[in-house]
C-alpha cells in the first residue's frame, strides 16, 4: 500500500455538511470521503494498492483542485487501482453532493 498526501489552497469553503462518500473499494475501483477541516485548504490523502503512480495521482488531484477551489476540505481516497478517469468522476461526484456555501460558483469549472 502507498500512501501520498496533497495540500492545496483553496477558495469555496462549502456550508456546514457531514461527511460525504461515494464509491466503493473493490476491485478496480476506490472510495472518497469528503470531510470539514478547520482552514482555508483542502487537503488530499490517497491510500492505494497500486504503488508508483504518484505523478499521476498528483496530476488527477491537481486538476479537481483547480476545477472546484475547494478550502476547508479533507478528502480521504482508499483506492484499488482505479484508472484516472474513474478517480477524476469519483472526485467530482462527492464535489457535487457538497452544500452550495456562499459562493454562487462553487464547484464551477474555471
């Protein structure tokens, strides 16, 4: 198992919320956890079987990052060697389940 830590500043902290999941980890697929943290980042901790692909990961978290800005956000990823795209749709899905906050474009792509 690889662990790998991202932590990206953010801007759209969302409401108040409870933690959000979707996915499951199964073979080939992953799970993503969104929880409220204190501040005004997000950060990003994948656990995965599927060893060396930290670019990748960096380059997939980057990218929902720069799509959505969220800040005060703790994402949890337990994956199974989910592809890219897989990981991307999950991300998205548990953005999307997030309260709207006060900003009117929160989660709108950029």
């Amino acid at each position: 198992m690889e662990r790998l830590h991202f932590e990206f500043p953010g801007q759209h902290a969302p409401g108040h919320f409870t933690p959000v999941l979707v996915g499951v980890v199964g073979s080939g697929n992953l799970e993503v956890m969104l929880e409220p943290h204190g501040g005004s980042t997000c950060t990003i901790d994948v656990t995965t079987s599927a060893g060396g692909f930290g670019p990748i990961w960096e380059a997939v978290v980057h990218d929902f990052q720069t799509r959505h800005r969220l800040a005060g956000i703790a994402v949890s990823i337990n994956d199974m060697g989910a592809t890219p795209a897989v990981v991307s749709l999950r991300l998205d899905q548990a953005a999307a389940a997030l309260p709207l906050g006060s900003q009117s474009n929160f989660g709108a792509p950029t």
